[in-house]
C-alpha cells in the first residue's frame, strides 16, 4: 500500500471558508448601513441529532457573520400540507430572505413538493427547479451549497478549470449533477459516472479534476487516479469496522488509537493512498465540507440582495 505523499498540495478548505465567510461579513455590514438584515430561516423536523447538530452550526454561523437566523422545530408528525403552509408564511415574510429545508425529512412528506414550494428568489440550497434551469442555461441562480464550494476551491487554489477533463462520480441532484454542470459551465470537459458505469476505472485515470460524490467510504482507489490529478472528496462516510480501518490507514498508528478511543473513523470517498498520486486534494474532513456552510451564508447574502434589486457580483 502507498503511503501519502507529503508532496501533494492539500486544499484546505477550513481556509478557503474562512475567507468566503469574512467576504460575506462585510456585505453584511454593508447591507447593514442601508438597513437591511438578511434573514435565513432553517426548517428542522423531528429529532435527528446528526441534523440538530448540522443546523445549530448554520445557526452559529449566522450569529457570527450579523445575519439573522430563525430555527423552526415543527414534530415528526407534521403532514405535508402543514409543511407547505408553513413554507407560504416564510415566503410572504419580508425579514426571511432565504429558506432552507432541513434534509432528510419523514418519509411521510413529500419532499419533492416540499422543495418545490420554497419561492425560488429564497431557495438558499439551488434546488428549486427554476434555479436549476437557471444553472443549466448558464444564467445567475443559487446555486447548490455544495458544488458551489467545490468551484470555489478550485478558484481560490488557483487550479484551472477551462480545458480540463472534469469527472464526476455521482449523480446526484444535490452534489452530483450539479457539480457537473457548475464545472461544464467553467469550460471544463465533464464526464459524469455512477454505480452502473462500467469500466469505471477507464474514466476516472483520464479525468485531471476528479470528483467523488457517490457516498462510498474509499471507493476511488489509487489505481484508479491519474497521476497529477486533482481529486475532490464530497464524501464523508463514518467507518466503523476495524479491518477496514486498517486497509484504508495501513500503519496509521494515530487513526488506529482515534478508532480504538471513539469506535469510529471519518474516510471520504477516496482512499487515503490515492493522494500520493495527485497533484492536490482535499481531506476529509477539512476539505469540501467546510466550504457548504460558508456558501450558505454567500446565498443568504446573495439572495438578499438580488430580492432588493442590489448588484450582485458574479464569480
């Protein structure tokens, strides 16, 4: 087994976030001096506690930066049509400028229709379909948090994007396809592969920007990276068993005492031996996951403005 090679640029994405989140602070101030708050409401229901924890850190974030945050908490019980009243009240309100849907939500809702339902000039998450048209044509949208932080990275490391061979594995509508797009939009050439793909291996040795986002803990291996690369790791993936800890972290002895302590280990979609063969990467975490939150707060912000017919600068 290959050992990281200290060699590779790591992308540090708590960074690059930190700068995204002190641009967004001073537009806020910004708005401030003309009287305007930008609002975001987050909507939680039931009681998952990975989501708690997720949504009290948008919360904080909001604090941080001087937009205000309301957190609705409705039951597990709540139907459908009770969601979609409260959506129309959020809607109507001149203090919320963007809305956020906690997900996953009970299998009861109808989640597409709830998604729907969130007025598109407030749809702070891009999944609304008017904003994913918008992203298709190439026109200014919210984009989804996600994919929006790996353009970023890319940007602020100063990795070209025009011309390059982009694959993306994963095709979902929250990270997958949109990533995709972002990257096709940015004059990349994109190949999008999944589960069903066969000879996976044959894409992704070509791709000079390789992301992973299909929800495998190190499922894109070293053989499967061209040298150089750039990898982008969306996945974050909790791995519990010991063996398993050991072939992805071979010879780690502070990973084997962090799993022995907690009975845990975070690994993303590609395994860790695959950086030694790249130009630069992401970690997990630290990588591609700090950024969504930061991006958020950017389409809070953007989403305020755009409602009041401010300039928005386009990235």
């Amino acid at each position: 087994m290959k050992t990281i090679d200290t060699t590779a640029r790591v992308l540090d994405g708590v960074a690059i976030a930190g700068e995204i989140k002190a641009e967004v602070g001073v537009e806020v101030k910004d708005l401030q001096a003309r009287g305007i708050t930008p609002g975001l409401a987050v909507i939680l229901v039931g009681d998952v506690p990975a989501s708690q924890i997720y949504v009290r850190s948008k919360v904080k974030t909001c604090g941080e930066l001087g937009i205000y945050s309301e957190m609705l908490t409705p039951p597990e019980s709540i139907t459908t049509e009770e969601m979609l009243k409260l959506v129309a009240e959020l809607n109507a309100r001149e203090d919320i400028d963007g809305i956020l849907i906690q997900l996953p939500l009970p299998k009861h809702v109808d989640t597409k229709r709830l998604l729907e339902s969130v007025a598109p000039q407030k749809d702070v998450d891009g999944f609304h379909p008017v904003n994913v048209g918008r992203l298709q044509s190439g026109q200014p949208a919210l984009a989804p948090c996600t994919p929006a932080g790996i353009i970023e990275i890319l940007k602020r490391s100063g990795l070209e994007i025009a011309g390059k061979n982009a694959v993306v594995v994963g095709r979902s509508d929250i990270v997958g396809k949109p990533a995709a797009m972002m990257l096709l939009n940015a004059s990349a050439t994109v190949t999008v592969c999944h589960s069903k793909t066969i000879d996976l291996a044959k894409f992704t040795r070509g791709a000079d920007i390789l992301v992973a986002a299909i929800g495998r803990a190190g499922f894109v291996t070293a053989e499967m990276v061209k040298p150089g690369a750039v990898l982008i790791d969306v996945g974050i993936n909790r791995v519990t068993d010991a063996a398993e800890v050991e072939r992805l972290f071979p010879g780690d002895a502070a990973r084997a005492a962090g799993f022995a302590k907690r009975g845990s280990t975070v690994v993303g979609d590609i395994e860790p031996a695959a950086f030694a063969v790249s130009g630069a990467y992401t970690p997990v975490p630290g990588g591609v996951g700090a950024l969504t939150i930061a991006m958020l707060m950017k389409n809070t912000v953007t989403a305020a403005k755009a409602r009041r017919g401010i300039a928005v600068a386009q990235g």
